[in-house]
C-alpha cells in the first residue's frame, strides 16, 4: 500500500535497506518495483540483485518527504533521492562492481555503516 506521497506504508514481513542509498522497503518491493534511486543495480525481478545490493541490518530511519529542503537530507547526503524511508546506517557495502555501476551513473557512493560526521 502507497500513501498519496509515495512512501511505502505496507512494511510487513523481511524489511531491508539498499546498500546504495540506504532507502527502506519490504523485500517484495525491492523485487517488483526495484530501488528508484539505484536503478543501475538492477533489483527490478532480480532477487539475486536484491538479496546483493540490501541487507535487513540497519539502524535508524529517515521518513523524508521534502528531499531538497531536509537538513537530515543533506547531512546523511540523499538530499537528491526520492521521498520514502531511509536508514541512518546500514550494515554493509556494496561490492566494487556495483560500487562502479552506481559512480558510472554519475553519483557518489558513500558507506553508510557510520553516520556521517558534521
């Protein structure tokens, strides 16, 4: 289920975090719809691909409406992402070469294992 601004309210059953953006949602969104931030992951009706580019360890969450005008936004660096649920840290990296997919596409990878320092 979607509210009206596109955040995923139906979070039962395994709920996990992309290792590229740290976005949240139930593992069957990750396989129907993919990640809309990291599209270059191929998640979409990949399960292989999810279960690679997301982990269910993560800590904290970001419930982000207003991207661009968000000082949480800006300080955990997805101030450019699509509204939604967004971890403050995520166990786990990426491995090089999705890390190399994602940096190819024009955008930073970060680790999000730590929060980011101010």
């Amino acid at each position: 289920m979607m509210m009206d601004r596109g955040i995923s309210t139906n979070l039962t059953g395994k709920v996990r975090a992309c290792l590229g953006c740290s976005q949240i949602k139930a593992l069957a969104d990750f396989r129907r719809d993919g990640c809309e931030n990291c599209p270059m992951l191929s998640m979409k009706g990949n399960i292989t691909n999810v279960n690679e580019c997301t982990t269910p360890n993560f800590r904290g969450v970001i419930a982000l409406f207003n991207p661009s005008s968000s000082w949480i936004s800006r300080w955990q660096r997805i101030s450019e992402f699509k509204k939604g649920l967004y971890a403050m840290n995520v166990e786990g990296v990426l491995s090089d070469d999705c890390i190399r997919e994602v940096e190819q596409n024009g955008r930073m990878y970060h680790e999000r294992e730590e929060s980011f320092k101010l």
